[in-house]
C-alpha cells in the first residue's frame, strides 16, 4: 500500500474509534436526567474546556518534541477513565472529573494529530492533499457518531451504564488504533527543553503573520460556537419534545450533516474569507430561527447548521498549516487550540447563566443572535480595511 493510502486508512480509522461513543449523544441528557441544573451542565462543560485550556500549550510543545503517535494513544485512555468515573460516580462531583479528563484527552488529540497528517504529508510531497485527508478522516469520525448515536438510541433502553461500558472499549480501541498511525519524526533535538522559548518563538511568528492572526481569530470563534453548543444539541431535542432515544437520533443526524460538511468542506477551499465571515453569520441566522420557532423540525436546521461549521473549521484548519513551519506546527496548532477553548469558555460562561435564569431556548437564541453581530461586525471591519 502507498505511503498516502496507508496514512489515510491509519488516520480514519484513528478517526472512527475516536468518535464511536454510545455515551456521546447522551451526555447531556443523562447529566440533566441526574438532576443537574443548566448552571451545573455548564459548569461541567467550563471543567472540560478549562482543562483543555490549561494543557493546550503544553501538549503541542511535547507533541514537537515527543512522539505523536503515543500521545494520542495516552490522551485515548485517559478519556476511558472519565466514562469509568461517570459509571462510578454518576453525580455532579464525578460529571466534573469525566469531563476533565475528557478535556485532559482533548488537549493531547487536537492540533496533535493534525500536525501529525500534515507532516507525514509533506514528507511525501503530498501536502496540498492535506484538506482533504483531514476531511476524509473527519468523514469517518462524523460516520462513526452517525452509527453510534443510533445504537445509543437502543442501548438507553438499558440504561445508561449500558452506554459508558460501551464507550469505554471504544477508548481503549481509539488508543490501539493510535499505534497503528506512521512514525513521525521529531522535528526538534531532544535535550534541554527549552518550553518557553519556544513558546515565545511560536508566539512572535503567529503575531507577525499577515494570515495567522485573521485564520486563528475566525476557527476560534467556530470552535466557540460549533464546540461549546454540540453537546447542548440533545438538549435542544428534549425541549421540542423528544425523549433520550430520540435525542440520540438527533445526534446521529447532526454527525451525518458533520461528516457531509467535512467530507465536502475541501470544495470551498478558494472561498474568500469574507465569504467564510458571511457563512458564519449565516450559521447564527439558522440558530435564531431554530430557537424562535422551537419546533420539532428546527432539529433539521440545527444539523443543517452544525455540518456548516465544519466547513469553515476544515478550511481555516489547512490555511493555518498551510503557513506555518514544521518545527513549530503543533505549538502554533495549540496556540489555535487555546484560543478556541478561550473564546468556548467565554461563550458557556454566558450561554449556562442565561439558561439557568431563563430558559435553554433563549440561550440558543442568544448564541444565535451574538454569531450574527459577530460576523457581519467583523465583515464590516474587513470591508473598512480594504477600502
């Protein structure tokens, strides 16, 4: 087998175990049937987002120096420990710690395993494929759920716990699956770690970018919205009447439209980035609408939605490896990784109150109403740049 087919096979099936989680699409719904109130779902999920923040820069630094290949293996097994502590402890003390380690898993596996793909990539001369692998092994991860969240619809029959025992061997696979990517070389001397100087190196470079800047601030903003509100979907499900199985069905269909959007997302590679600015814009418009009318078919529009932000995450994800060097990719990767979960904590820490003091719906219509104002505010400022 070809050098590039046998890291597309490694990279999807990596992908597919990462993503096929019975407990995934039920989550929310089991935190909120334990009796957890929209303030404390948030705050488990300001938990996973804090943590990945925490450990993001760290883990890109290690991952330009260390092997890749058993970080990602590591990170997997971690997240098996949360489901665990979540099937011991289904309370808010152990919610909290399975979702931290989740965060822990989230911050070895982001920016990590791309830096990885795009590297083995151009060691073979094949890096403007880069968007589309990502996208095919995107495909099988959105795949994966699809599956996932249909058995998730049977397995809650039993119960919870029947789900967790599930996604607990699904980590376990993901971590074997992670040994089976390529070998990728360490791009920095081992030795004397010098962390923060290469933090600031990789810190000065992005600064003085004339694309950095722009493509990290828009995938921050998606990673904002799309990340911090994907587990809240289920929730929506329960509020225009479904139950958890239907809830889980809800998720399968938001993971087919993820995996549409980014086996697809590689055709809008020449888009403009004013055109990607209107699109989000246009996301927003779709979650108000869902929000305000709040029927059962607005789910069809919040997959709808949820599969256009991963066009613009795979986009804007090669135009940033597209630009920066190898020896630093996975630091610059974690330094995206960072703003996106700065930008997320920023979103729950305004999205779990105003559901808390009001209602879930107006939450989502408040998320939806501030990507509108955010995206035409930052078009608006690009078109006053250009004139």
């Amino acid at each position: 087998m070809a050098p590039l087919q046998r890291l597309l096979a490694a990279a999807c099936a990596f992908k597919f175990f990462d993503g096929f989680l019975l407990i995934y699409p039920l989550y929310a719904v089991m935190f909120v049937d334990h009796g957890l109130t929209p303030w404390q779902v948030s705050v488990t999920l300001i938990a996973w987002s804090t943590t990945a923040f925490v450990l993001q820069m760290p883990s890109g630094l290690l991952a330009d120096r260390f092997s890749r290949r058993w970080l990602l293996c590591g990170a997997q097994l971690v997240r098996g420990l949360g489901f665990l502590a979540w099937l011991l402890f289904p309370g808010f003390a152990g919610f909290l710690v399975g979702l931290m380690l989740w965060g822990a898993k989230s911050a070895f596996t982001n920016g990590t395993f791309e830096a990885l793909v795009y590297d083995e990539l151009r060691e073979v001369g094949r890096a403007e494929d880069y968007a589309r692998v990502i996208g095919r092994a995107q495909g099988f991860l959105f795949a994966a759920i699809l599956l996932s969240s249909v058995a998730a619809a049977y397995a809650v029959r039993f119960g919870y716990s029947a789900a967790l025992i599930a996604s607990v061997a699904a980590a376990v696979a993901a971590a074997g699956s992670a040994l089976a990517l390529p070998r990728a070389t360490r791009t920095l001397a081992l030795g004397r770690a010098d962390y923060l100087g290469q933090l600031k190196r990789g810190f000065a470079y992005a600064a003085g970018h004339p694309v950095i800047p722009g493509v990290i601030l828009l995938l921050a903003l998606s990673q904002a919205f799309g990340g911090g509100l994907e587990g809240f979907w289920p929730v929506f499900g329960r509020g225009v009447g479904f139950d958890a199985s239907q809830a889980a069905l809800l998720a399968a269909a938001v993971g087919a439209a993820q995996g549409a959007g980014a086996a697809t997302a590689h055709r809008f590679r020449r888009m403009p980035e004013r055109g990607f600015l209107a699109l989000f814009a246009g996301i927003g418009a779709l979650l108000a609408v869902a929000a305000a009318v709040f029927q059962v078919w607005t789910v069809a529009l919040v997959a709808v939605l949820a599969g256009l932000f991963k066009v613009i995450d795979i986009n804007f994800d090669a135009r940033l490896h597209d630009a920066i060097p190898t020896a630093m990719r996975a630091t610059l990767a974690a330094t995206r990784n960072f703003a996106g979960l700065t930008a997320l904590t920023v979103m729950l820490l305004g999205f779990g109150p105003l559901a808390d003091a009001t209602s879930y719906r107006t939450a989502f219509l408040g998320a939806g109403g501030s990507m509108i104002v955010i995206g035409l505010g930052l078009l608006a400022l690009r078109s006053a740049r250009r004139a």
